[in-house]
C-alpha cells in the first residue's frame, strides 16, 4: 500500500513539473488597437484657419484700452467713446486676439476686421422688434441669441426698418441695449429726444456694462452725435446743421 501510495504520489509530481511542450504553449492573445473617439476640430485644424473661424468684433468703451492697449491687442476707434475690438468667440468664452499670435501667419489686419464682421453677420441672427414699454412712441430694438447685439451697428444699414425717411436716433448705453427711433418728421425727432435723452442717461449709470451716453443720429451710412445737457427740471440739445434742415 506504501509503494501505491509513493507511486501515486511521483505521478502527481513529475506532471506538476513537466515542461510545455510547443504545442501546448497558449496562443498569444490577439491585442486590438484602441478606437480612436471624434477629436475636436479645432486641435486638427493648422494654420489661420483654425481660429478665423472664431474670430469676431466687439463694441466696447473707450476705458477698455487700459487693460488691452492696442499695441498689443486690434483695436480700432468707432463713435465717440467706444472702440472695435478683435476676439475669439468660442462657445463657452470671449478672449482678445493678441497681435504677436497672428504675426505667424502675416495676416493683413483688414482681413481680420472684414472676416470678424463677416462671422458676426453669418452667427448671429436678428430681428427688430418694438420695444414693448415704449411701443406707443415706436422704439424699435434688434432681437438677437448673442449677448452683443451691439455689434449690429456695424452693418445696422442691413436692417433698414430701424430708420426712417430722415434716418433714426440710435442709443446703445451698455451691451444689452441697442434702441432706435426712426424719424419721419420733426414731431418723431421732438419724442425721440424727450424719450432717449433722460433714458441713455438712466441705463447708462446703472449698467454694469457700459458703453455710451451719446445719442447718435444715424442716416445713410452715417453717424453724428447730438450733444444734450440735462437740468434740474430742462434739458437742452443741439442738433446737426444736417439733421435741421432735413427735417424742417
């Protein structure tokens, strides 16, 4: 029984230390390469497309050049106390376009103004519309899914019904008011600055935002500002040699 036993026992062990033979070697496991996911677009594409695509223009107070000077920065002058400003309009953020990133590519700076405004009329889409607390007067307003509808005034000739057979007052005191009174006779111009006069005022000192407290008079591709003063109980406002003899 002992020798059964110690036999057994060799069995067990010398098949606990027999080599593979080759035929008995396990395969090699078949490794499949991984499956790439969709990239974002905007790291495949090089070169300048790869942000003009991006690219936009902004209205904004002349006090922004302080933090972005335009030796740095494209900057361009517009009315009075604002400026046109280059940026990048991604869908979650707004950056400045630096001048040394474009430098690379020797773009003319024409270019990039003419493409930012471009991008900006193809983008977004507006509509005017009454402003309903001054429906009765006939304030209109453009109607838009961006947060800068301001921009529209650099193409504001696409949306004729903004103006009138003598052109318009136009207000913007911050970013989120863009207002228009067409003007068809005198009587439209007197409601039109008895209305925007203490109202440009009014936004413009309780925005966060600000942009301008001009009352511009916009016709035929023009803008002209219209210089007021406001009183304890009077204000006064000198109009352009233009606009009087137009409308009277």
């Amino acid at each position: 029984m002992k020798g059964l036993f110690r036999k057994y026992l060799g069995v067990l062990w010398n098949t606990a230390e027999k080599p593979l033979h080759q035929e008995d070697t396990p395969l090699n496991p078949i490794v499949e390469p991984p499956v790439q996911g969709p990239s974002s677009m905007v790291k495949e594409e090089t070169g300048p497309e790869s942000f003009l695509r991006y690219i936009s223009c902004r209205i904004y107070p002349n006090a922004h050049i302080e933090k972005f000077p335009s030796e740095e920065f494209y900057v361009r002058p517009f009315l009075e106390d604002t400026i046109i400003v280059l940026v990048l309009d991604y869908p979650s953020s707004i950056e400045h376009v630096w001048r040394r990133f474009t430098e690379k590519w020797a773009i003319d700076e024409q270019l990039l103004f003419d493409r930012a405004l471009q991008n900006v009329q193809e983008r977004y889409h507006r509509v005017v519309q009454t402003v309903e607390p001054f429906k009765t007067q006939g304030v209109l307003t453009l109607q838009g899914d961006d947060a800068f509808k301001t921009s529209a005034l650099l193409y504001i000739e696409e949306y004729p019904a903004l103006t009138g057979v003598h052109g318009a007052l136009i207000i913007f005191p911050d970013k989120d008011h863009l207002m228009s009174m067409p003007l068809s006779d005198d009587i439209a111009l007197e409601i039109g600055m008895q209305l925007f006069v203490p109202l440009v005022d009014s936004l413009y000192q309780n925005s966060e935002h600000r942009l301008s407290k001009h009352i511009f008079w916009y016709f035929d591709g023009v803008f002209q500002s219209i210089p007021y003063v406001i009183g304890i109980n009077s204000m006064n406002y000198v109009l352009p040699f233009d606009l009087e003899d137009r409308i009277y």
